[in-house]
C-alpha cells in the first residue's frame, strides 16, 4: 500500500497489530453519507463503490475504490460528516483504523504525516482540475446555447448579467422587447433567466452569471459592463424608481452611491405618501360633495313638482269659476288663456325633467372620478411602500458605521424593520446610538430612542422597551436647554442603557437554572411542606408553637428565594402576612421594620444616589482621578484604585459602580492596544471591579447591603459612619495590598505598545463640559452629608435626620424632582428592606433568640472559643451558603442565625456583620456573586475571562479569611472582642 511503502518489515508488523480486520459482501455498507467521520479503511482485496446522495434520494457514483486504496481518511483529517456513501462492491477484506489508533500513529511514525500530506496535495490539485474543467465546460454550454439567439436576446442576457435584475419597463427601454415576448419566442430563455424577487422583474440565474461576466470583456470590450449600468441607472432615475437605483448600487458595493439615492427615495417616499393620503381627503369631500348635492338635488325637484302642482290645481280652478260666471266671449277667452298657460307650465315641468337628469349623470361622473382618485391614492401608497422595502431590503448588507451617519436614511430603514426585520433594527438603533449619538438633535435623539422602543414592543421585550421610553422622555425634556446639556444628556442616557443591560445579563446568568414549571410547581410544594411540617411537629430545643411556625415559614421563604420563581419583596410580604394571620406576632411588631429610622434612612440614600447617578459626576470624578496618574499601564491600574476608594462612600450600589468602573477600563485597555482578555486589558479590568465593587463593605455609605445588615442588629449597638471607618480601616489595608499584589505578580509581564494619550482623557472631559448647576448642588449635599456623618460624634443627630436635611435640600432646589423619586428609588427593595428589619423584632418576641443562642452554644461550644475559630467558621459557612442562597437573603440568613453564638462568642455585633458581608459576594462560581457578573458583562465579557476571574475570586477569598484573622488584635484592643 502507497501509504505504508516506507515501513520497514518491523514497523508493518507492529503496525498490523494496532488494526482490526473487517470482512463484508457485496452490498454491505461501509458507512452512510453524513454519518460522523470517526474512522478510515484500508482496502486489501475487494472493491468499494463511493456515491453520493442526491436531493431525490437516488445515487450518483462518484469513484470505484481497488486493493491498496484507502477510504473515509478525508473526514477523519478534517472531523467533518462523511461526504460520500461507501459500499462494497464485491466480497472484500478491509482494515479499520480508528480515530484514536490514528491519532497515535501520526505521532509515531512521521511517514503517515508525510502521505496524508501528500494525498491532499494531490486531491486538491485534482479538485481545481475538475472545477476548472467544469468551469470550461460551462462556458462553452453557455456559449453554445447564447449563438442560437437572436443579437438582441443576446444583448439583454448580457445586460441582466451586469444588473441585479432587470424590469420590464428597462427591458423594453433598452431591448424593445417584453419578458412574455421573448420567453414565448425562445422557451430556452428560461435556462437563463428566473423570476426577480420583485413581480415584473428578471435576473440571470446565479450560476450563468459568474460565467458571463466572464465571457462580456471578451465578447464587448471592458466598458459594455459601465455602459449597461449606466443606461439602467438613467432609466430608473427618470422614472423616479429610486429602490431600483439603490439595488444597483448595492450589486456593485457602491454604498456612498446607494446611501445618496436611498436619501433621495426618502424623500421621495415621505412626499409620495403626502401626496396620497391628501388624495384620501379629497377623495372623502368629494365623496360628501356628492352625498349632500344628492339630497339638496333631489329637495329642490321635490319642491318644484309640488309648486307646479299646486299652482296649476289653482289656475284651473279660477278658470272653471270665470267660465261659469262671465259670458261665452269671455269662455274663449278664459279657454284661450289657459290653453296658453298650460303650454307654459308643461314647458316648466319639461324643463325641470331635464335639469333632474342632468343632475344625475353629474352624480355619477363624480362617483367616477372619486374612484379614480381613491385607486390613485391606493397605488401612491402600495409603490411608496414597495420601495421602502425594497430599499430596505437592500441596505440590510451596508455598513453599520456607513448608514447611521445619513439619518435621513436610517429612519427609512428602521420603518422598514420595524415591520419586517425588528432584530436587524434594533442592532441598527444600537449601532447608531453607540457611533452617531452625541451628533444627532435632541429631536433626533428622542426619534431613535422611540424607535428603539418600537423594535423592543415587537420582540417582545417590555422591560427594555419601557426604558427606551423613559430615555426618549429625558431626552426630548433635555432638549429644551442648551446643546452642551443635550450633549451630557445622551451620555448619561448611554451610561444607563449600558448599565441596564449588564444588569439584565447579569441577573440572568446568576440563576441557578432555567425558571421552569416544574421546578416552581417543586419549590411552592416544599415551601408549602415546610410551613406545615414545622406547624404539626413537636416544639423542639425549648421552642413555642409559634415558634416552631416562625421558622417553618422562614425556611419557605428561604426556599422560595432560592429558586426566585417570584420577585424577593412579594415573599417577604407574604412572611409577615402569615406571621400576623398566624398569631405569631401582633401588626406593629410584624412591621415594625417599616417604623424604623434606618428605613427612613435607606430611602433618602437611595435618593442622593440617584440623584449623584443621573447628574454624570461619578463618572467625571473617575476620569478626572485617571487624568491625575502617569499615562502607563501601572499608573492608570492606581488611578482607578483611586478612583474606586474615593466614590466608595458617595454611591451605595456595588452594581452601580462597577458598571461605571469595569467600562472605563476597558476604555483604558482599548486606548493603550491592549487585546480583549490580554493580561493588560485583565489587570485594569479586575483592579476596577475590586475597588468599585468590592471594597463597599468598608464603609457604612458603600452598599444598601451595609445598611440593612446592620439594621438587622443596630438596636443592640448602633455604629456611626465614623467609627465603621475606622473599625474597618486595617482590614481594607490587607485587603487592598493582598489582592494589589496578586494582580501586580499576576500580570507582572504587561506592557501597553502605546501609552494611553491624554486627549482621550480630554475629549471625554470636553464632552461632559462643565459642572451644570444640577450637578454642583447634587455633590455639594452629598458631600455634606458625609461630613456631618463623620462628624456625627460632635453634632448627636442621628444619619437618617442627616440625610433628611440632605433630601430636603435637593427636593426644594429641584435637583430631585419626582419624577427621580418615583423612578430612581428602589421601592421593591424597601419592601423587602422593611420586613426584612421586622425579623429580628419578631424573632425577639417570640423567644427565638434565647432558644438558638442555647441550642447553638451547646451544640457548637468549639467555635465560641476562640474568635479566630468563630470568625474562620463565619467565612466557611458563608461561602458555602453562597451556592445556594445569595445576595440579601443569604446575609439576612446568616446574620439571624450567628448572632446569638457571636454573642458567645463576645464578638461585636458589627464584627459579625462585616465579615458576613465580605464572605456573603464571593465568585468562586461566576453565579455566586452579582457584582462579578455585573462587572463581567458591562464590558461584554472583553474585560477579563471566567478564568482569569477565577483565579483572583481565590485570592479574593484567602484575603478575606487573613485580614479577619489578623484584625483580631487590633478589635480586641478597641473592644470589640471580649
């Protein structure tokens, strides 16, 4: 065999006892075309039969393989589906090589490498032949076929050839000829010519195509081709057929050409449907015209017949009266009067007669001519439509960064989508506000974002299209003031789309599985179970009955949380409702946690923080901290460690400001030529997610989580903003130089081929422009705020009549309308928040505090021990709760059911709750924690790899464990470990 010939008689032998032998008779099948390509034969004697299988199902033989060949080697080299059946033809005796055989043997024994090499070679060389070879054949077919023709059918299948297809007004232009003429004159045509997408127009069938544009330059010269398409453009611009016009452009990649005529059929279009539907109104007087000229017409007739009537009943009858009464020579006379006057009034009814039919025919030329009109409108309608999907339809292959610079363009296009192509729209919209927003009006602007909420409603997309919405209502209010405002305006409004959007992904990769029937039919059963289970059991470890019930019902919210078939806010309000209908708890204690200060407190932080997102600051302070550090990668990595610590405090949504920082960046990363998911663009991506996002615990402003964890224990032993700070102040140190040291080592090797240039720094500071009066007064107060927190050891009041006055002043000045508190509030999340503060209150009243602090010190007395042993087994647990519940409702879980052994422990409630914090948002499974995939996808996944964040979600977690180990001295001296 050609393939082993350079064996030695060693090698063959041990090569023989790596095959396996395979028998068959004639008609046995070696294998099916499309079966997978896992193995290959070699033929010993026999012979097999290659076909391949046609649409039909017939079969067509393709080659007649003999002793020595080998078969079925093409699919194993290139791991597609077979692409030719093979059976045998005769008995014969094969070898099966399988995939993994043959694996082996390429590695072993080069000479195989070496033959496979050069079959393909061989077979493509072969495979050029054949298609030149049909190619030749082909065009002399063609050629054959074209000389049995007249010169003019000639020429017109020439022509179609250099068009996308050919009407039937150009084809008489040019030709002089009709399509049914010429198809019924020579019925060869039709090996030519299909029917054209549009209903009077043909094309050149694509394979005859190729071939005679080959043979044109030879046939005509190189200009027939230009003069061809220059006669049809001619044509269709005359005849104002501008979608034609576009479809040739777009054949030749013309697109300036094909934009310029598709601005002009905008125009045209929008005038065209101007002009008809003013033709409808015409049409609807007219068609009123006639109706009242009908019942005024037929009115004044009716009149005039009962006048003539009456007056000719009346002159008879004075007539009879004078020829009674006078003498025979005045009866003459009477009788010649009447003679007279009768003559004249059949005259007037004559006359009468006339203008009646005169009236009608008149009715009815108006009838005619209001149906011609109507027909006109029709037609003015259906061709102005026809074109605007034609055009459509062609555009569809243009450049993005071509068709969003012509606007005029573009709405035409995404009418057309919106109809036909809604996916195709709404990437265009996209497209558009991404390269061409910050160039187009206010007006313009409101126009796309409406657009893109049309497009939304048609997939189905309500969330997304409510928030196109809100962005076109901003917008259009925005363009009132002054450009520069309608400038921060769009790149607000493109902040917050991009934010959104992250946030969408990010919530839908954080679930565990696909929100089914039967896993929600699964968790309301359990849930349901629970709450029973609990209630008919007997009370255990010192419990009461209602106390029993209290944590069968927890345990079903916890269950209903996991699985999240139902938003977070309406479980928590369905918990307290049974905890009252129950008899658990009172009312007032079961929603207590809605009367409480640090409530109030979550409310007007959310409102500054809307208020801070909105204006644009955040992001304008992080530009201005890049701009402060040395242009290399090193110097912008502690820029956006600067930037991270420095808005910590001022906004309290992780999410929020990882979607700010993670995007600048990868800006950054772009600026410098780092490649996606490059150690560069890696090392500025995670170093923005870890001080944007996961550094918030270390202030009590840095997270809404922060708040409600602690409000959960803030009765027992309330903590100022001031003393968490510095509480947390060492812990953020190790934090800080453990994770900056991994990334700097990780990374270590990174070097950007171009320092970031400080007028892209510039360039987005320009477009911010500066500090609009809305943004001055929103970060005076804030800043305010903070202070008089810090301050709060001197001044005694306390932060939610701080940030009161804050919310007071930003209501009073405008700055907050109410349009932001309705919108830019959480009030689901304050829901939730308020049950979620009515807990502890009702698992105070009820004892159930007494009874897990006994039940957990006798059963877990090694872990009170020692605050490094309690602070360590916090952090385990922690994490592992993490897989399965998350985010609120794991801290809620955790920080109820370890304060008791805190308390045992003599560890500070606050301890307890910084370490549940930190350890409650790990991503050791991107799923575990939202920040991760909240930052993952704001820059759409070119940031960082799931790898790459892998790797520091571990040294994110050895950070946490050693900086609450290490902090246990200094705790101890501040008196907060006893």
């Amino acid at each position: 065999m050609e393939m082993f010939k350079d064996f030695s008689n060693i090698e063959l032998a041990k090569l023989l006892g790596k095959l396996d032998m395979v028998k068959g008779q004639a008609g046995d099948m070696l294998f099916e075309q499309g079966d997978p390509g896992d193995s290959m034969y070699l033929i010993e004697s026999g012979r097999v039969e290659l076909f391949s299988q046609k649409q039909d199902g017939t079969r067509q033989s393709l080659a007649s393989l003999q002793e020595g060949d080998t078969l079925g080697e093409m699919a194993l080299l290139t791991n597609e589906p077979r692409s030719a059946t093979a059976i045998l033809a005769v008995e014969s005796v094969l070898y099966y090589i399988d995939r993994e055989t043959f694996d082996r043997l390429v590695v072993e024994q080069p000479q195989i490498s070496s033959y496979f090499i050069r079959l393909l070679s061989q077979r493509l060389v072969s495979t050029n032949g054949q298609l030149q070879a049909s190619k030749e054949a082909k065009a002399q077919w063609v050629l054959h076929e074209l000389e049995l023709l007249p010169t003019v059918l000639r020429d017109f299948l020439f022509a179609c050839a250099c068009l996308p297809n050919m009407r039937a007004g150009l084809l008489n232009h040019l030709f002089g000829v009709t399509i049914e003429g010429a198809n019924q004159a020579y019925p060869a045509l039709g090996r030519f010519i299909q029917q054209g997408v549009e209903q009077d127009s043909v094309q050149i069938r694509p394979e005859i195509a190729r071939v005679m544009l080959d043979m044109l330059p030879l046939r005509y010269g190189e200009q027939k081709q230009q003069f061809w398409v220059g006669q049809a453009l001619a044509y269709y611009q005359a005849q104002g057929d501008w979608a034609a016009v576009v479809e040739v452009h777009v054949a030749r990649n013309a697109w300036e050409q094909a934009l310029d005529a598709a601005a002009v059929a905008a125009g045209e279009v929008e005038s065209e449907q101007i002009k008809a539907m003013g033709q409808a109104v015409l049409v609807g007087v007219a068609k009123r015209a006639e109706t009242a000229g009908q019942e005024k017409a037929t009115g004044r007739v009716g009149q005039a017949e009962q006048r003539g009537q009456a007056k000719m009943s009346g002159q008879v009858g004075q007539a009879e009266q004078r020829g009674q009464e006078k003498t025979s020579g005045q009866v003459g006379q009477a009788e010649q009067q009447g003679q007279e006057k009768a003559t004249v009034q059949v005259g007037q009814a004559e006359q009468q007669r006339q203008m009646k039919a005169t009236g009608r025919v008149m009715q009815v030329e108006k009838a005619e001519k209001a149906e011609k009109a109507e027909k006109a409108a029709e037609a003015a309608l259906s061709e102005s439509e026809r074109q605007q999907r034609v055009i459509g339809r062609a555009l569809r292959r243009c450049p993005d960064e071509l068709l969003v610079a012509r606007y005029a363009v573009l709405w035409a296009y995404v009418r057309y989508c919106v109809e036909h192509a809604p996916e195709a729209g709404l990437s265009i919209v996209e497209a558009a506000l991404d390269q061409q927003g910050a160039a187009y009006s206010a007006q313009q602007l409101t126009t796309v974002y409406e657009w893109g909420a049309d497009l939304c409603r048609k997939l189905g997309r309500k969330q997304l299209a409510l928030e196109y919405l809100q962005l076109a209502e901003s917008t259009a209010l925005s363009g009132l003031g002054s450009p520069r405002q309608g400038e921060q305006s769009f790149g607000l409004a493109k902040q917050m789309l991009a934010r959104s959007k992250s946030e969408r992904l990010a919530a839908g990769a954080a679930r565990l599985g696909d929100r089914s029937r039967w896993l929600g039919l699964a968790a309301v059963i359990l849930a349901v179970a629970s709450v029973l289970g609990f209630h008919m059991a007997e009370p255990v470890a010192g419990l009461s009955r209602h106390g029993m019930d209290f944590i069968g019902i927890g345990l079903a919210a916890v269950i209903l949380w996991i699985v999240n078939i139902m938003p977070d806010y309406i479980v928590a309000l369905g918990m307290a409702m049974l905890w009252v209908i129950g008899g658990l708890v009172p009312p007032e204690v079961a929603l207590s946690g809605f009367a409480s200060p640090t409530w109030l407190y979550m409310i007007f932080i959310m409102a500054m923080s809307a208020v801070i997102t909105k204006s644009g600051f955040l992001y304008r302070f992080s530009l201005h901290a890049l701009k402060r550090f040395p242009a290399t990668y090193r110097g912008q990595l502690w820029g956006i460690v600067a930037g991270g610590i420095m808005l910590n405090p001022m906004i309290p949504s992780s999410s929020a400001k990882v979607s700010l920082g993670v995007p600048i960046a990868q800006t950054l990363s772009e600026s410098m030529g780092f490649k996606a998911r490059s150690h560069g663009a890696a090392g500025l991506g995670l170093t923005a997610m870890l001080f944007y996002g996961f550094t918030a615990p270390f202030v009590l402003t840095g997270s809404y989580t922060n708040v409600l964890a602690f409000g959960l224990v803030t009765n027992a032993s309330p903590v100022n903003w001031i003393q968490w700070f510095i509480y947390a102040l060492p812990a953020f140190i190790i934090f800080s130089a453990v994770l900056l040291a991994v990334i700097l080592i990780m990374f270590r090797k990174t070097a950007s081929s171009k320092p970031i240039a400080a007028d892209v720094l510039d360039e987005q500071l320009r477009l911010l422009g500066p500090l609009t009066r809305e943004e001055r007064i929103a970060v005076t107060t804030v800043l305010s705020c903070i202070i008089m927190l810090v301050l709060q050891p001197l001044h005694g009041i306390d932060s939610a009549w701080v940030m009161l006055i804050g919310f007071a002043v930003l209501v009073i000045s405008g700055v907050l309308d109410r349009k932001t508190i309705s919108t830019g509030i959480d009030w689901t999340f304050l829901l939730f928040l308020g049950v979620a503060f009515s807990f502890s209150a009702a698992a105070n009243e009820l004892g159930l505090v007494e009874a897990l602090s006994s039940f957990l010190g006798q059963h877990m007395g090694v872990f009170v021990t020692s605050p490094f042993f309690f602070l360590a087994a916090v952090i385990v647990l922690s994490f592992i709760v993490t897989l399965i519940v998350r985010d609120d409702p794991a801290v809620i879980l955790l920080v109820t059911a370890l304060l008791p052994l805190a308390d045992q422990a003599g560890v500070h409630p606050w301890i307890l709750v910084f370490v549940v914090l930190l350890s409650t948002d790990p991503f050791f499974f991107a799923y575990q924690s939202p920040t991760y995939l909240t930052a993952y996808y704001s820059s759409e996944g070119k940031a960082f790899s799931h790898r790459q964040g892998q790797k520091i979600a571990f040294v994110y977690g050895l950070a946490v464990l050693l900086l609450a180990l290490l902090c246990v001295p200094y705790w101890q001296w501040l008196g907060l470990i006893h």
